[in-house]
C-alpha cells in the first residue's frame, strides 16, 4: 500500500492527489480538469486539484484545492496571491520548476502570506533544492515533493545523478521536517514502480504514507 502525492491520471496507489492539465503541449495519459474532478473522493484518500488557467487567475473559482502553474501559465506572483486571496482555497499545488522567472522567495512570500493556508511545492525546485527544503524548514504550512526532482536530476541516488541532489532528498528525509515530505511520482510522466522502489529503497515508505495521511486530514 503506498500514497502518491502527484498524479495526472489512476495508477497502482492506494490514494493520491490527482491533477488536473490543462492547455499546450498536451501529453496522452494525462487528466484534463473535468476529468480529474470526476475522481475527487476524499473518504477513498483521493482530492483532485484543479488546474488553474491564466484566463482564470483574476476569477472567482468554485474548487477548494487547486494546482497553480507558473511555467506553463505564466502569471505573476501578485497575481496567484490574488487568485488564493479570492478563493480560499484549502490547498494549493505550485509547481517550483519555473526559472530564471520567479526565485524561491516568490514561493515563499506566498506561503508567508497565507499560513494558515497549506501548501505544496511539487518538485522543490529542481536545481533550486537546496532553497526549498530551507523554505521547508522554515515555513510550517509548506510541504514538498521530489516529483522529477529524483528521477531526472537525481536519478533515484545512481552515480549519474548529481550528488547535491541526492544529498538534500536524503536530508529531507531525515530532518526536523521529515514529516512534511510527500511521496509523489508524477505520473504517467515518470515510473510510480520506480519512485516506490526508490522510497522503499531508502526505508522511507511507512513514514511517506504517515505523511499522506496526516496531511490529508488537515485539508479534507
């Protein structure tokens, strides 16, 4: 049994949260809003998240979890505080992978902004992770993933993986913070066997797990 915590579409998980994509390039496999939102089933461990489009970033939106894009969408930081500060939602997803365009301290004034709100950052930043597990640290209503982190810059611990990177997952791991720390595959973008594997690998499952649930009942 095991939670993935970053999905675009079902796999072989126990429960998860399933997001929605929306907008170009599309990607087969992958979940629209309309399609994600159809598998929203908190009392089965599943909460889909709604990807917000840039068209609807200045809108009131009928959905309490939602998937902010920065990449992809190209709004401002002002703009998503906005957006969050109109809906209240009860989480928010931001993808981190979005430089030279933003730094890490527009996530985190957007968390600071919020603290009761909670937060995940997918993918603590790529190259960027060392500033988001301090951020991690430091902010109490911040979780984060590994998502594409370990398998295309890590390379799940290998030899070919860029040790910095390996080195602060395995950190995360092991801190003060390890509690805020997701397992989450990105799937069908990259292998949930091979994330499973790795977490089991590093004796992290049951920890992970804990973690799912026990965010999981702070957002229901």
């Amino acid at each position: 049994m095991f939670f993935d915590a970053h999905i675009h579409n079902h796999c072989s998980e126990s429960g998860g949260f399933i997001i929605g994509l929306e907008g170009e390039p599309y990607f087969d496999g992958t979940l629209n809003n309309v399609e994600a939102l159809k598998m929203h089933a908190p009392d089965k461990n599943y909460i889909s998240f709604y990807y917000v489009c840039a068209d609807e970033i200045g809108k009131k939106l009928p959905y309490k979890y939602i998937k902010i894009h920065p990449r992809r969408e190209k709004y401002t930081p002002d703009e998503v505080i906005k957006c969050i500060r109109k809906n209240k939602p009860n989480c928010v997803i931001i993808d981190t992978l979005n430089e030279p365009f933003w730094t890490p301290y527009d996530y985190w004034n957007i968390a600071r902004t919020f603290p009761e709100l909670t937060f995940i950052f997918a993918h603590s930043g790529g190259y960027l992770i060392n500033d988001f597990i301090k951020i991690c640290h430091f902010q109490p209503n911040v979780w984060i993933d590994f998502a594409l982190t370990h398998t295309t810059l890590g390379k799940y611990g290998k030899s070919n993986g860029l040790p910095y990177i390996n080195e602060a997952i395995k950190f995360a791991l092991n801190s003060p913070f390890k509690d805020r720390v997701l397992l989450s595959s990105d799937w069908p973008f990259f292998s949930q066997k091979d994330v499973l594997r790795y977490y089991k690998r590093l004796g992290k499952l049951k920890m992970l797990n804990n973690n799912f649930l026990n965010l999981l009942k702070v957002i229901k």
